[in-house]
C-alpha cells in the first residue's frame, strides 16, 4: 500500500466546493481495479489537496492510478468540469 496525493484547482473563479462532496464522487470510483483505497480530500482557497492510500508498491504506479481516477470523475462529473489537476 502506498500513500499518494495530488492538488485540483479550478480554472475560473469558483465558490469553495465542500471536500466532502468531492470525496464523495471519488470514493465511489474506487476499486473497481483501480487499487484506490482510502481517499481523503481538504479544501482550500486555492484548491483541494486529495490524498489516498493504493494497493500497490509501485510509488509511480500509485500517482498515476489517482491521477487517472481524478481525471476521469473530472469529466463525468458536471460540477468539476471547470477543475483540473495542478
């Protein structure tokens, strides 16, 4: 298991978006073959810090499994749209 993190911020001026409600579209993708476990998300003025545990020893392969994960519920899901990973 290997702990990997990264940094979403949206591209235009946006009202704060509760971490809860972004932990909440990602956590549903987890699994799934996807080796994501245990997402935690904390938001700022300047984005959300997403934080998660992945099954693997792989730290590369860790980041690009949540990279994708995010990238992927970034574009399903309507709300995020206008964020992207930074």
């Amino acid at each position: 298991m290997v702990a990997t993190h990264l940094r979403i911020a949206p591209l235009t001026a946006t009202p704060l978006v509760d971490p809860a409600a972004i932990r909440e579209v990602l956590s549903a993708r987890c699994g799934a073959g996807n080796g994501v476990e245990h997402i935690r998300v904390r938001a700022g003025p300047h984005g959300a810090d997403i934080m998660a545990f992945v099954d693997t020893e792989d730290v590369d392969e860790a980041g690009h499994a949540l990279r994708r994960l995010v990238q992927e519920a970034i574009a399903d899901t309507v709300w995020l749209r206008s964020w992207r990973i930074v």
